[in-house]
C-alpha cells in the first residue's frame, strides 16, 4: 500500500499506510473517544474541514450503509448528505467488513468524497501527545513529498456557512410548530423531534424566523407565528456568528421558548452577555461525563465541540445547567425564570447514548 504523512504545524510528522484517496488535503487535528459510530462521526457537519484520529484500534469492519432517504427525505443512517472530514487517521482499517446493512467498505465510501486515510498508527500515542500539546492544524500528504510550510486553520473562517442551508425548509405537520436555526445540524437532531409529533421549518444560520412569511390561500403572504425555537450543533469560532446572536437576542426580547444544542450553547452564552474560549483539545466522544448541577445526577453524554462558554461573564438571571465532571466546563445554560436553556452534548446521539434524550420531551412541554 502507499504511504501517506501526517505533518502536524509544530514539525511532528507520524506516517502510516494509505486507504480511501491518496491526495493531500489539510485541515485541524482532532481526536474521539468513541468506540462505535465512525459513519455518523464523518458525516456529521461540527467535523467540517477537520482531520479525525479515532483512538478505537478497529475501524471499518462494519462498512458503510447505502445512502437511503426515508419519507421526509432524510437519510437513515447518516448525520448529514455528505462527509465533512478533511481526512482520518485510525490503528487498524479492517479490509473485511460484515454487517447486516453494510454497502460498501469504509475506504470506498472516502474515496467516492475524495477523503484521505491513514492506518497502522498508533492514535492512542497520537491522542496523548494532541491532549498534551492540545489540536492543531495539519497535513495529509505521500511520504516522499515535503509539504509547504503554511498551514490551514479552519477556525478563522465561517463554517457554518459553508455547512448551514442556503434554503428554508419544512418537516411533519405536527400541532406545534419549531423554528430551527440550522448551523450544521445532525440528522438525528430532526428524527428526534418528528418522532414526537411536531412540525419543523428549517432555517439558514442567517435567516431569522420572525420574518418569516407564508403564502395562504385566503389573504396572500403572512408571517409564521412559531411555538419556540431551536439552535442546533455546527463547527467552528461561534465569535464569528453575529446574525445566529442577533436571532437569539430576538428570542429572548419576544421570550419565546428556545433550546439549543452544542454549537447553540455557545450562542445562548454569547447572547447572554458571556464569552467563549477555544478548549485545548475539545471533548469529543460518547462517553463524556455531565453533571446536572440541580440534582446532581451524571449523565454519560456524547459529544463534539471544540469551544466553551465562560461562565463568569453570565448575568445574574442566568446559571450553568450541566458542568463536566472530568473539567467543570459548561455543559448547558438556562434563564432562572423565562424559558431558556441549553446543553454542550448531544442528546440526539447516534448511535448513542440517549440517555439525555428526555431533554426534547422537556422543551416540547414548554411550548
């Protein structure tokens, strides 16, 4: 097989053999913990122009599904429409692969989006070294070439732009009704919600809701009235997100009720008068442990984010709802009396867990 090196910005060079596309490519050097779920993690748009090392030793062996849509156009068994990585590094590609919906194989599927690999690296060594040294840009490139020295970092640009919808959409016909400021949103995130029963209308990162007209049979266009709204995960610097802050600004002057998720933290926070900061080497896997700071209880959570609020610039009518229980940084937000909140995690996890699942079933009821 040929080989292929990753060149991180600080010199380190690590090389393995290749699978998927033999090219060069760049982006951010990230690592997951989890031990399942390679498909969703690649198409899942917060992973936009970023270099995976997954510290699970056996990747591939399940392949890949085929690409079905069910009864509202959404894919059955992907995050997203496509895969959003810049390249991914894994211990052991499994040529071999056997499950009972696999299509294809894990390098064909990377290949087909013109997506880099590296295997027989030791990731787990790569993982320390990244927590130690924190994520950084780097290179995909063949071992006998010698990269340039300019490096890609994808946290000065706006990605959700490039992942968010440039169209305004609309899911069920459920009796409540849900605006969802798509900044990169999972898949799951929309089964989660038609599942109990509500209808959906999906906005660009920049498109406010309350603007939003209709045509009607009877008097031509009028505005949509909706029952909350919905911020959803997306990759990148949420300082660069200005119009998302606005719309959440808006939400709470009309105190609309209004959840968020990963990325919608961020921006619930930034919204509320508080800062963010870029996490050293982010929390990214499914076994990330939350603490629900009214009870006490811990909740094993999945998630991916690169970036956290900091707590001290909250106002008084605001608290941290969830904290890590490895680092104590915020994992949810909520207003003390209007209804607001948010969490860091996913409780839309696939494959999972779900155990904070409930939480769409608690903004349901607010509406």
């Amino acid at each position: 097989m040929d080989k292929l090196t990753l060149t991180l910005k600080n010199g380190t060079q690590i090389t393995g053999r290749a699978f998927g596309s033999y090219k060069e490519s760049e982006g951010e050097v990230v690592f997951t913990t989890g031990m399942v779920g390679y498909t969703e993690s690649l198409t899942d748009p917060s992973f936009k122009d970023q270099i995976l090392v997954l510290t699970f030793p056996l990747i591939g062996n399940y392949g890949v599904p085929a690409e079905e849509l069910d009864d509202e156009k959404i894919s059955k068994f992907f995050e997203s429409s496509r895969i959003h990585l810049k390249g991914l590094i894994v211990t052991d590609y499994s040529e071999v692969y056997s499950h009972w919906n696999a299509a294809k194989s894990l390098s064909d599927w990377l290949r087909e989006y013109d997506v880099p690999g590296i295997t027989g690296v030791d990731t787990r060594a790569l993982t320390q070294y990244l927590r130690e040294n924190g994520s950084m840009p780097g290179k995909i490139h063949p071992s006998d070439v010698e990269p340039n020295k300019d490096f890609y970092d994808p946290n000065t640009e706006n990605l959700v732009a490039k992942v968010s919808p440039t169209k305004i959409r609309s899911y069920g016909d459920g009796r409540k009704h849900i605006a969802m400021i798509d900044t990169g949103v999972k898949n799951n995130t929309l089964r989660n919600f038609l599942s109990r029963g509500v209808k959906i209308t999906r906005f660009p990162w920049n498109s406010s809701p309350f603007r939003y007209e209709e045509q009607t049979e009877s008097s031509g266009k009028e505005k949509v009235k909706f029952d909350g709204i919905f911020f959803s995960n997306g990759p990148g610097d949420p300082e660069v997100m200005e119009e998302t802050v606005a719309i959440m600004k808006e939400c709470f002057e009309r105190k609309i009720p209004t959840f968020g998720i990963c990325l919608g933290t961020q921006i619930m926070g930034i919204a509320a008068g508080a800062k963010t900061y870029k996490l050293k080497y982010g929390h990214r896997g499914q076994n990330q442990p939350c603490i629900h700071l009214p009870t006490g209880r811990c909740y094993i959570t999945s998630q991916n984010h690169g970036f956290a609020v900091n707590p001290k610039g909250l106002p008084k009518d605001w608290e941290v709802l969830f904290e890590n229980a490895n680092d104590a940084c915020v994992e949810g937000l909520r207003h003390k009396t209007l209804p607001f909140f948010s969490v860091q995690f996913h409780p839309e996890a696939a494959p999972g867990p779900t155990d904070t699942s409930f939480l769409f079933d608690e903004f349901i009821e607010m509406l």
